[in-house]
C-alpha cells in the first residue's frame, strides 16, 4: 500500500480532531495543516495543479479568511449536545458509497475505462500544438468554457462579498433587534 | 507584552515584506506564463498575486495596502479580468469561429495566442477578487 | 454571427454584461442595461425555441467537438428552460424599483444587477449545456448569485435563510459533483450524448445505481423535494420580494431539469424505473409533499410563507410527473414547470406590490385589501385560481396531464390524490382571498400599487389564463420534450 | 343571422351585458336597462337557433384547440337547445324581478350582482351547448366560480360561511369526481366529443362503467344528489333573485343537465342498460328524492323548504337518467324546463313575500293570500306544476318519466314517482291552503300593514305562474324536439 | 530510498500533527503548523527529485510562501485580533 | 470492502467527516469548515481516480516525444481545479454572511440564533 494511503488516515485523524477541537482558532490551524497535507497528497498523485491551487487556496486564502471572520466572531465553540441523527446519516451515507464504490478500478489501475476514452486524445492535443501542460490546454482550450465559468463564480463570489460587506459594517442595537421586521419592506 | 508595537516597526517584518513582495509578484508572473510549460496558469498567480498583496496589508496596515491598490481598482479589475476571457469569446465570434475557439485567431498560433489571453483575463480577475476579499474581511474587523 | 451563435449568445451576453455593470454607477443606466440584456436573451430563447422544438440545435464551444469539447444542445426541453427563465428574468427585472432594491447598500444597485443576471445566466446555462461537468459549474455560478440575492432581504432572518441555503444547497452540488465523477469514472466521458451511448454498457453495478442516486439526491436538495426542503420556506419569506419571485419561479425549476435530465437521458428509464423501480421512492414522497406542503401552507399567517410552502407542494407534482415516466406525466411534470414558474412568479410579485404598500405580508393585517388595492387584490384572485388549477387557467393543463398520466399508468389511486390535494389548494387561496374580499378595511384610502408594478404582475397573472387556453408553447413543448426524453431511452 | 353567428352571439351578449353593466355603474337606471337589452337580445338570438335544431340541424362552432385533441367546441342539439332556451328565456323575467327586489331590499353592490349574473347566464349557455365534455367542464367551473359572488352577495358571516360550503361542495366534487371521469373517459375513450350514442360502448365494461358513472353523478355537485347536497340549502343565504338562478334558471339545472348529457352522449343510453351499471344511481337517487321530500316537510323557513323540494325535484331527473329508457330520457330532460318554470315561479313568490312582507316562515303566512293575491295565485301554479297535476307542465315531464320507468320494468320506480308527488303534495299545499284558507291572526299593533309585492316583482310571478299553464300546452313540441336525442326520428 | 525519506518525514509529520492538536498554547500551534509546512515543501522536494520532475520545485516554493504569509497572518491575529490595522484589538 | 479501494475508503471517511461537522455543530464558522472538508474529499475522489500508476504528471517534458511517458490522466485535475475555484468562491461568500450575521445577531451559533428569532416572534 503506497504512502498515500497512511497519509490518509493522517488526514482523517486531522478531520475528526477539527471536528473534536472547540478552540476555533486552532481548528483554523489544523485546518491549514489538513489543506497543507492533501495538497502535498496531490503532488504524489500526480495532480501537480491541483495540488498548487489547493496549497495556494486552502492554506493561503481560505486560512486568512476564516482568521478574518474569526476575528469578527467568537473564538470559542460553545458546547452543544452530542446529537445522533447527523451520525447515523453519515454513516449511512458511507456505507452507501463503500457500496457503490466496490467495483470501481482500484488506484492507479492502468486499465480503467477514463484513462483510454477522451484523455489520450487530450494529450496528444497538447503534443500536437507545443503546449506542453496538459491541464493547461484542456482548462483553458478543449474545456475553455468551463474555466469562463469558473472564472464567473469567483467574480460572482467577489460581487457578493462585495454586496455584503461592502456597505458600513451595521451593528443593530438591542431596541432594534427586539422590533420585528420579519418581512417588511420599507417604502421611499 | 503590554506595550504593543505597530507591527510596521518590526523592523524583520518591514524589511522582510519590502523585500518579498515585489518578489512575490515576479513569481506571480512567472507562474502566469510559464504555465504552459510547468505547472501554474492564471488562477494560481491570480492568488500568488493577491498573496503579496495581503502580505503588504499585514505588514504595513490595510490603510497603506488601500493606498496603494485602492478598492475601486480591485472592483474593477475583477469585472475586467471577466471581461478579458469573454471579450476573447466573443473576438473568436467575431472573427467567425465559435465561441472560444482559438483557431481563428491566427492560422498557425491561435490556441496559443487564445489561452494567453483567457490565462491574462483569469490571472486578472483572481487577483483583485482574493485581495478584495481579504480587503473587505479586514475592514470589518477594523470597525 | 448572431444567427450561428445563439446559444453561446444566450449565456455570454448577461455573463459579460454583468461586468460591464460593474462600471455603470448610474442607476438608471444600469437598470435599463439588466432589463435590455433579460429582454435580449428572452428574444434568443424565443427564435432558438421556433428551430429546437423539431430539431435540436447542437453548439460546439471553442470549436471542440462533442467528446473533446464541451457541447450545447438546445433541445425542446431546454429551450422551455430557457424560455421560463429568461421569460420571468424579463418580467420581474422591470419590476418597480422600490421594492427589490431597497435593502441594498447605497450605490450599489448596479453590482445587484450584475448579481442578478449571473444567477439567470448560470440558470440558463445548467439548462442548455450538454456537458455534465459543465452543470455543475453553472450550478454553482446559479447558486452563488442566489445566496446573495437572498441575503438581501431586509430582515436580518434574510442573512441565516441565506446562509443555511448556502450550506445545504454546496452540499447538494457536492453531491451532484460525487455522482458525476462516478459516472465519469463508469464511462470515461463527460459528454451527456456520449455517456448515454457508453452507460449502458456497465448498467447494472452497484456504482451505477450510487451515482445516479447521487445525482438525484443532489438535484432533490436544490429542488427542495419532501424531506430535503427545509431551506426553502425561510430562503423565499426573507428574500427581496423580486427575488423570491424570480427564484421561485425559476431555481427550483433548473433542479427538476438535472434530475430529469440525468434520469431520462443519462440512466435511462428501463433502468431507473423498470430495474430500479425509483417511482416506489419517488412516488410516495412526492405525495407527502403534495399534502404536508398544501396543508402546512393553509396554516401560514404571512404570504409569502404561505406561498412557499405552497412551492413546496407543486414540486411534489412535478416530481410525482416525473415518476409516472409514461408520455402524459412527464409532459404534465414539465408543463406544470412552466405553469407554475408563472403562476407563481405572479403571485410572488403580487405579494411584492402588497408589501411596498402595506408594509407586511402578514395576512392577518391585510383585511380588506380588495377595497384598498383593487388590482392587486383581483391579481391575487386569478393567480390563486390558476394555482388550484381551475380550468382556462395554466394550473389546469398541467393537472390534466398529470392525471391522464397517472391513469395510464394504471394508478387511480393516485390520480384521485393530485386532485383531492389540489383542493387543498382551494382552502389556502381562498382562506386568504375571503381576507381580501370580505373584511372591512379598517383605513379605506386607496393605496393601489404604482403602474410599473402592476403592469409585471399582471402579464404574469395574465399568462396564468394565457397558458391555459393557448398551449402550443407550454403544453406543445412540454410534450414534445417529453417524447424526446421517452425517446430516448 | 347563420347559426355560427347565433351560437357566438348568445355567448357573447351576457359578457357584452356584463361588461355594459360595470361600465354604467353609477346609473342604476341606465345598467339595468343595459341588463334588460342583453337578456331579451341573448334569448332572441338562442330562439332565432330553435327553428334549426328542431328541423334536425346541427349547427357547430368551433373556437379553437386548447390541448391536442381538446377543444373548445360548440354544437347545439335539441337537449342543449331546451337548456339554452329556459336558461336565456328566464333570465329576462329573473331580472325584471331582480330589478325590483335588489331595489325593494335595498341591497349594495348592486352592479357587482348584475355582472355576475350575466356572467352565470354566458356560462350556463356555454354549458348547454358545448360539443364535448371538455368545454362543459370549463363552462362549469365558470358558472360555480361566477355565482360565488351572488351567494355571499351580503358578505356577512353567515354568507361566507355558506360561500365556504357552496364552493367546497361544488370546486371538491367536481374537481375530484366530474374531472377525473371526465379525464378517464378520455383515457379510454381518446376523444370527448358528444355522439349521439355514446362513446364508451365497447370500450368499457361492468364495474368500470359503474365507477364512471358513479364518478360523474357524484362529480355533478351541482345536481345536489345526496349526500352533496348541503350546499343548495346553504346558498340559501343569498338574495332570492340569486336563488331562481342556482334553483331554476342554471346552476341545478347545469347539474342535472350535464348528468343528462353524459349519460345520453357519452355513455349512450342503450349501452348503459345492457350494462345494467346504472341500478345503484336508482337506489340512490331514490333515496334522495324520498329523504330529501321528507326533510322539506319539516321545514318551516320557506325558502329552504322549497331548497329541499329542489333537492328531491333534481333526483326525479337523476332517477330518470339512470332508467335509461327513451321515454325517461325524455321526460326527465322536459323536467329540466318543466321544474325550472314552476320552481322558479315558487321563489319568486318567495321573494315578494320576504319584499312585500317580511316574511320567511310558513307559519307566518296565515291568510297572506288575502293580502297579495296575484302572489299566492302565482304560487299555487306553481306548486301545481311541481306536483304534476295538469294542466300544469309538470304532468307531461312526470307522465313520460313514470312511462320510462313502467318500459323498462322498473315498476318500483314508477312507483316511486308516484308516491314523491303525493309527498311534494304533502309540502307545497299546506302553504297555499294556510294562505287562503286560515285567516290571519291579527297582530296587536297595526304596524303589520301590508299590499302586495312591488310591481316588478309581481309581474314575473304571474308571467312564470302562467308560463308553466303554457307548457302543459306546448308539450308536444318540446317533446318531438327531444325524441332525436333518444335516437327516434322526428 | 523514496520510502526511506517518507517514513521519516511521516514520523515527523506526526509529531508535529500531535502537537498541533494537542495544543495547548496558541503559540504551540502556531509553530507547529509552521512545522507541518515546512515538511510539506520537504515532501513535495524530495517526491519531485526523485520521480525527476524538478519543476515541481516550483511548487514547493508556493508553499513555503503561502506557509509564510500564514503565519504572519496568524501572529497578526493573535497579536491585535484583526487583520487589519496596526492598533491592538481585542487582548488575547 | 477491501483494502484495494483504500482511496475510495479514505475519500469518504473525509467525506463523511466533512458533512457530520456541518450537520451536527452549531458554530457557523465551524460548519464552514466541515464544507471545506466535504469539497477536499470530493476532490481526492477525482485526483485518485486520474492516477496511473508508474505514471507522472501530465506535463510533456521538453526532451519526451509524447508517446513513450505514461501519464496521468489531466482531465479530473482540470475538474478539480474548477472544483476548488468553485470551494474558495463559496468560502468566501458563507464567511462573510457569518460576519453579517454575528453583526445582526451577536452571535454566530445556529441554535442561539433559532433561539433568537423564536423570541422575535413571540
């Protein structure tokens, strides 16, 4: 069993301890280890941009945002109940895929079907016009559209961002939060 | 403990972010172009970029990163980078090719001259949208 | 250029609008840009729908052909789509600029535009790609645009109904994420086209039957199907009036079209109801919805709750339509997409038009309101007949299809039910309508909704009978796209 | 005028009317002179259709697909002829008289009143000549929704608690019953055209012709058959001029109507015989003409008394349908116009009596014929006429129908007929003999003082009471008009 | 040798993992993600060197730089509670 | 279930541990974070199923002819890159309604929030 699959159980550990930890601060930081890990995971599959853009993103933006929104919130989980439904479904929900999963190639099988049907010929594309990263043609030629797409959310994401936090930050005092103003709209 | 400095006159920061910034981005660039050839493209110096942008803001204060990319920049700098991929689209269109669809651009280059342009327009966008949002996050907490 | 690009057109234009709109600070210009774009893409859909109801219309994007490249196919289905929500974008944009804008923050009305035409960009992308991949994208382009458009809301109740539709809805794209890389890995393909063609080859593995339940779990949360719906009812309450029209008539609809989509022309009816037997799990969900959604809705004390709710109960029609998977339902699944888009986009907009005026939606406060705001009132009256399906209404023709589907397939049982809950539909509308109708208004002035609200609310409302009398583009296409599914698979 | 024209303008005039109506609210004089002019220009154009049908013509009208296969069509044959002829024909005398009452009892609303009950009429001509299930349907469920005005016309508690029970009976049943046969007809069938016999025959058999028919003699909420009946004496509540129309001039009548209809057009009468699937609807029909009798015995509110008698007057019809013989079928179509012209007379009086003496119990009406004469001859017409003693027109639609139960060997039914006119006997005449023969008990102040109705209400009353002495008389006609229906050449 | 390499970064990487989450001062955290980081850019040197990718190097530069920028980013968090000004916020 | 799909395995264990912290905690920020993970484990779903193995990153070295080097497959890292885009984008936009909603509420707890709104109305 290759390095991966120990990585894994390094990862999932991480996961459950994010979901044990009530300090949020240091939840954010195993949450920088764990973005920080599967991006190095990636490089050992062979994901090399994957991996770049999971490091970049995971551990470098999504780290500081969740700081930024923690400095604007508690840094204390407060303790809940233990609740059993949310458990059962996702074991449920596991059990569910291990089901679905079985008869699937197992890792890094040379013979699995996705290997021999569109990619080769993507790769051979790229060969055949000198770029030579692959990801790089099929994101930004064969799949084009899909990065015009993804380039949509995050400007979409910026809009309403934008949207939401722009305007002065509106701290509403007590009186106010008290009136009821469920759905009404006010005219003028 | 008690004394709190600005953390602009640590004088290891100051330096160190002087330093790395203008670094930062040259290797933003050179993510930007060599990610035909490595791996990159333009989402991921888009980020680089906006790193070396946060890191300033972290370094010398929001204020001074605000001064020196002000927010309506960004604003707009995200609407164009979107504008940049489509506006290639519709070039593409234009010139009577799908949308897209590179070829037309030029009758021996055109795939490459096509992703430049799309790689640019993301490049572009990621940028100013994650230092926005870093921006924005931040002022909040500033109150 | 324009001719051969129609369905890139249709997609590209509010996607790059929508930046443009960025640099527009002038209201009224950015305005007139949104509505002009919604009012552009509706004529595309429009000329798309006169060439795909008999031949469908194929798009390669970047030139790549179909397995390579992501492709459009503008189909009787799809086009009905992109009728719907280019349609209702083009009504309720023009819709009085009071109400929708109010809670935006000071001089940002044009990045609320911009926010708007990506969510109907990215609804009529879902609707019009061929690529399963590329749904996903739109889906998510749709999504974000709409959590923002619903964190607008004026109450801060907006804000968490935002952010719990923001979580369920990001696990319900994941979700629909999982199932197509399951497909994915099956077939090798992303093309729709191309996994129809290589899917049937490993039908029958436990991975086939995960994804598509997967596909349909996600889809079934967007959709907000019986147990899966708790987002919903909060989402429409809270949001701007506008808004709540606009995604009830449109958002919930797209999610039908991925579960149909994914059902009849990825898996294939022989084998999502003829081995799996999906209808056993469907059908009796989609009868809960049908009666839990009606009778929770008769029990509402504010409208728009009411009407949500109400929401909840038509997409247990849709789903049952779905599940009779026989060419009356599945027209009456898809009609009934279309008919209730209007209705209640309608009726959403005419509780807009009540809340700008009385200030509430509360129902209880609104007594008399027939004497007040006449228009609004008897707007009410007609959407709310269309709702419980009177016939010349839109509501109408759906039941009949839906019925005639069920009795084709032999369920009688079941065909008694659609029309038994659509008399719970009776005491709802007109629990509210003696409201109106019957009790003195206590301030008797009148406070009739301003021209330019009234004109929206009432095309939509008049579409209502429009679509109940005059079929061929409801029911024809519905029926047409129906067949094509049935066709093939 | 061609026919096709006819057919568009006797639709089109009641919704000119309507619209005529609300244009001239603010002159009370000018709307109903406006209302008028519809009424006799509406039965003018259905009477210029009689000379058509009755020389076999066929005439049709087709507007337009709303489905494939589904279309808004019209044709008028000789049943439909006779609905379109009572309904448009009572229309002018039910606004005459509703001139005089709304003014009378000084009602509000008064213009909301008159349009609705032009848009009931437009409706209710739709009904009748309709050329298949379908448009029926439609038209249907427009006269139910445009007659809820007119039955919570007072708006109080009491008006939309009854409107509550109006729409639920009517909206439910037709909605769960009459559409989902109608819809299943269509699924076995492929089409809802009305054939002159029927177009079920083959396609459907015993039990499952039981069921439809059951679903659409249920589903006709409006021909009150037990137990859907409550609404009818709940609508009650409205204005009398409102109650001739549900009880006389369309609404029952739409109901026993539309059963008539499918049971000749759409099941045929010969096949639903030879399938015997219609034994049970006689049983319950039964039940309700003998129950529903008996109830209106007990009641000493006049109006529902005579709510009650409507009831039991419906199921004649409905038990004739279900007999299924030609001479049933025809007797109880002529019942349609028989009933409405003695039944509507009965309201009528009803009305004055409320208008000229306030009052509404049959108790209180001692001696009241002295007083208002022309009324109470009136009324006695008209019970005559419900009773089935000639020369009355009731005798000849209860004579034919007693010979179509005796044709087909249902001996108890004919004598169910029997027995239920010894019961209406039993109900009506109590009120005639209490009006001129127990002399008033004089009240102690002189306060009580009164003549007869105003004019505009006496005039139609004695107009109706001798309209149903006229139709003992023009039997015959209406009676060859009908046989084609039955599959008997004229 | 590959392997070699990977037990040992392993070892440390959970060394260092069992720090993070054991805590217990912010400081220890603080350090030991930084630690984590560090052994990432190790892995992805050393799986790079030895598959013969080098440009993967250019990877392993993105990490000690987002690692980097973390960090300041937590400190600065820690220090003032904000991310933005240069004014202390709340103590911590 | 075998060891052999040990990637399967550890995807959704990830998996079910992302959606377990958004569906059980109430810490909005928190349940941010079980989303993240729930979009990782979706996303080493793809990664793993694009690897060959003795196959190396699709990127053409500069001396290869195309041919002779054994890939992996590019296409699920190109989803995925769309993926993760599609995560930070989401992020971004739940953290920040969690500002706006601890500025209207003053506190970012699902259950306090409930709590909040139920005594609004009454």
């Amino acid at each position: 069993m290759p390095i991966e699959a120990l990585l894994f159980v390094l990862l999932v550990v991480l996961a459950l301890a994010i979901a044990h930890m009530r300090d949020l601060f240091a939840a954010a930081m195993l949450f920088s280890i764990f973005s920080l890990l599967s991006a190095g995971m990636f490089t050992l599959m062979d994901a090399v941009d994957v991996a770049f853009t999971e490091a970049a993103v995971g551990a470098g933006i999504s780290t500081v945002l969740i700081l930024g929104t923690l400095a604007l919130t508690s840094n204390e989980e407060r303790n809940g109940p233990f609740r059993l439904t949310p458990l059962l479904v996702c074991l449920g929900l596991g059990a569910t895929l291990i089901y679905g999963t079985r008869d699937l190639p197992v890792y890094g099988d040379p013979g699995a079907v996705v290997h021999h049907h569109v990619a080769p010929e993507y790769i051979e594309g790229s060969h055949n016009i000198h770029i030579p990263n692959v990801v790089t043609t099929v994101l930004a030629s064969y799949r084009g559209y899909d990065t015009f797409g993804e380039t949509t959310v995050v400007f979409t994401a910026g809009l309403g961002v934008l949207l939401l936090l722009g305007g002065a930050a509106r701290r509403r005092d007590p009186e106010e939060e008290a009136a009821p103003q469920a759905t009404s709209e006010v005219t003028s | 403990m008690k004394q709190h400095m600005r953390m602009q006159d640590k004088i290891i920061l100051r330096l160190g972010a002087k330093f790395l910034v203008p670094f930062i981005l040259l290797f933003a660039f050179y993510v930007q172009f060599h990610g035909d050839f490595g791996p990159g493209g333009g989402f991921q110096a888009g980020v680089i970029a906006a790193a070396a942008f946060v890191l300033y803001g972290l370094i010398f204060g929001l204020d001074t990163a605000q001064k020196v990319v002000p927010k309506s920049w960004l604003e707009k700098g995200m609407a164009i980078g979107v504008l940049v991929y489509g506006g290639t689209g519709v070039a593409t269109m234009l010139l009577g090719g799908n949308f897209l669809e590179y070829d037309v651009l030029h009758h021996h280059n055109g795939q490459h001259y096509g992703i430049i342009a799309v790689e640019a327009g993301v490049g572009i966008a990621v940028t100013c949208t994650m230092t926005l949002l870093y921006y924005l996050f931040a002022e909040r907490g500033r109150r | 250029m324009i001719q051969s690009n129609m369905p890139a057109l249709i997609i590209v234009t509010p996607m790059l609008v929508a930046p443009i709109l960025v640099f527009v600070r002038h209201r009224i210009v950015a305005r007139v840009l949104a509505i002009a774009t919604a009012w552009w893409c509706f004529y595309l859909a429009v000329s798309m729908a006169g060439v795909a109801q008999d031949t469908p219309i194929a798009y390669d994007m970047g030139g790549w052909e179909a397995p390579l490249g992501i492709a459009y196919t503008v189909d009787a289905f799809s086009s009905l789509l992109l009728l719907i929500v280019s349609g209702i974008a083009s009504v309720v944009l023009p819709f009085g600029p009071g109400s929708a804008l109010l809670a935006i923050p000071e001089g940002k009305n044009n990045l609320f535009y911009a926010s708007f035409l990506m969510c109907m960009a990215g609804l009529m992308g879902i609707a019009i790609t061929g690529d399963l991949f590329n749904v996903f994208v739109f889906l998510e382009i749709s999504s974000l645009a709409s959590y923002t458009l619903i964190a607008m809301g004026k109450s801060r109740r907006a804000l968490m109904a935002a952010f719990s539709y923001l979580v369920m809805g990001t696990i319900g794209g994941t979700f629909t994420l999982l199932g197509i890389g399951m497909v994915y890995q099956l077939t090798g393909t992303l093309n729709m086209a191309d996994i129809a063609q290589r899917l049937p080859d490993v039908i029958d593995s436990p991975a086939t039957r995960v994804a598509l339940a997967l596909i349909v779990v996600g889809g079934s949360i967007k959709l907000a199907v019986f147990p899966l719906h708790q987002w919903l009812p909060n989402a429409y309450t809270y949001a701007p009036s506008a808004v709540s029209a606009f995604l009830a008539a449109t958002g919930t609809k797209v999610s039908y079209y991925v579960i149909v989509r994914g059902i009849f022309t990825l898996f294939g009816v022989s084998f999502v109801f003829g081995t799996l037997h999906l209808e056993r799990l469907l059908v009796p969900l989609a009868l809960l919805a049908m009666f839990v959604g009606s009778t929770a809705a008769i029990f509402q004390t504010d409208l728009k709750r009411l009407l949500a709710y109400s929401s909840i109960a038509q997409i247990g029609y849709m789903v049952l339509g779905l599940a009779m998977a026989n060419q009356a339902g599945l027209t009456g699944g898809i009609v009934h997409l279309a008919n209730h888009a209007v209705i209640k986009g309608g009726l959403f907009l005419v509780v807009a038009c009540i809340t700008y005026r009385m200030h509430t939606s509360k129902i209880d406060e609104l007594g008399g309101l027939a004497q007040r705001m006449p228009l609004t009132a008897a707007a009410w009256l007609v959407g709310g007949l269309g709702m419980i399906g009177v016939p010349t209404t839109a509501g109408f023709i759906s039941k009949w299809y839906l019925v005639m589907g069920a009795i084709d397939r032999g369920w009688y049982g079941i065909a008694f039910a659609i029309l038994l809950s659509s008399l719970l539909a009776v005491v709802y509308v007109w629990r509210v309508v003696e409201v109106f109708y019957f009790r003195e208004a206590s301030d008797k002035s009148n406070l009739e909704a301003p021209a330019d609200m009234l004109v929206p609310t009432w095309f939509l409302i008049a579409m209502t009978i429009v679509f109940g009398l005059y079929t061929p583009w409801s029911a024809g296409l519905a029926s047409k796209a129906a067949a094509l599914l049935l066709a093939a698979s | 005028m061609t026919p096709e024209m006819a057919i568009k303008l006797s639709l089109a005039l009641p919704l000119f009317g309507a619209a005529g109506v609300i244009a001239t609210g603010k002159w009370p004089n000018v709307r109903e002179a406006v209302t008028m002019i519809a009424a006799f220009l509406t039965f003018g154009t259905v009477c210029t259709l009689y000379p058509v049908v009755a020389a076999g013509g066929r005439p049709e009208l087709y507007i337009g697909e709303v489905l494939p296969g589904l279309a808004i069509a019209f044709k008028v044959e000789p049943l439909g002829m006779l609905f379109a002829l009572v309904a448009s024909g009572l229309w002018i005398l039910t606004s005459i008289y509703a001139v005089g009452y709304m003014r009378g009892h000084h009602e509000k609303n008064q213009t909301r009143f008159f349009t609705c009950f032009a848009l009931a009429i437009s409706a209710a001509l739709g009904i009748a000549f309709s050329a298949n299930l379908f448009a029926l349907f439609i038209f249907y469920e427009i006269l139910t929704f445009s007659t809820f005005p007119l039955v919570t016309h007072h708006g109080d508690a009491k008006a939309i608690r009854s409107g509550r029970i109006y729409l639920g009976v009517l909206v439910g049943t037709s909605v769960a019953g009459l559409l989902f046969a109608i819809i299943w007809t269509y699924a076995i069938a492929g089409t809802l055209d009305f054939t002159p016999g029927g177009i079920l025959a083959g396609k459907a058999s015993g039990n499952g012709v039981a069921l439809l028919l059951a679903l659409f003699a249920f589903g006709t909420g409006k021909a009150a058959l037990m137990p859907f009946h409550k609404w009818l004496p709940n609508a009650m509540v409205a204005p009398t001029p409102v109650s001739a129309l549900l009880h006389a001039v369309a609404v029952v009548k739409a109901g026993v109507f539309t059963i008539m209809k499918v049971v000749v057009y759409i099941f045929g009468i010969e096949y639903l015989t030879d399938q015997g699937a219609s034994q049970w609807l006689m049983w319950v029909a039964t039940y309700t003409l003998v129950v529903s009798s008996v109830i209106a015995l007990t009641k000493d509110n006049l109006k529902a008394r005579l709510a009650y008698s409507t009831i039991s007057q419906l199921a004649y019809i409905v038990l004739a349908a279900a007999i299924a013989t030609p001479a049933a079928v025809v007797g109880g179509s002529m019942h349609i116009a028989m009933h409405a012209m003695g039944k509507i007379t009965l309201f009528f009086c009803a009305g004055s009596i409320m208008v000229g003496a306030h009052k509404t119990n049959v108790s209180q009406l001692d001696g009241i014929g002295h007083r208002m004469p022309f009324t109470m001859g009136a009324f006695t017409l008209g019970s005559l006429s419900i009773i089935g003693l000639p020369p009355m027109g009731g005798a000849w639609s209860k004579w034919h129908m007693v010979l179509g139960a005796a044709d087909a060997d249902q001996m108890f039914f004919a004598g169910v007929y029997m027995l239920s006119s010894l019961l209406s006997i039993a109900y009506l005449m109590p009120i005639v003999g209490r009006a001129f023969f127990i002399a008033e008990k004089l009240p102690e102040a002189d306060d009580h003082d009164h003549g007869e109705a105003p004019l505009l209400c006496v005039i139609p009353s004695v107009l109706t009471g001798l309209g149903t002495i006229v139709l003992f008389f023009i039997a015959e006609p209406l009676y060859q008009l009908l046989l084609p229906i039955v599959g008997v050449a004229q | 040798m590959f392997a070699v390499c990977m037990v040992g970064l392993l070892i440390t990487m959970v060394l260092a993992m069992v720090r993070a989450i054991a805590g217990p001062t912010v400081f220890d955290r603080i350090l030991a993600a930084n630690a984590f980081g560090t052994q990432t850019v190790l892995m992805i040197a050393v799986s790079g060197f030895l598959a013969g990718r080098p440009e993967w190097l250019d990877l392993a530069l993105v990490y000690a730089l987002m690692n980097f920028i973390g960090v300041i980013a937590v400190l600065k968090f820690v220090r003032f509670g904000n991310l933005a000004s240069d004014q202390p916020g709340r103590p911590t | 279930m075998s060891l052999d799909q040990w990637h399967h395995i550890g995807s959704i264990a990830l998996l079910c541990t992302g959606l377990y912290i958004v569906i059980s905690r109430d810490n909005l920020v928190k349940k941010m974070m079980g989303l993240n993970i729930f979009q990782v484990a979706v996303i080493f779903f793809y990664v793993t199923m694009g690897k060959v193995t003795g196959g190396t990153a699709p990127i053409i070295p500069a001396d290869a002819h195309g041919h002779e080097v054994l890939y992996s497959n590019p296409i699920p890292h190109v989803l995925m890159l769309t993926a993760i885009v599609v995560g930070v984008a989401t992020t971004a936009l739940g953290l920040s309604l969690i500002v706006r909603i601890q500025e209207a509420y003053g506190t970012a707890e699902e259950d306090e929030i409930v709590r909040l709104d139920l005594e609004e109305i009454g």
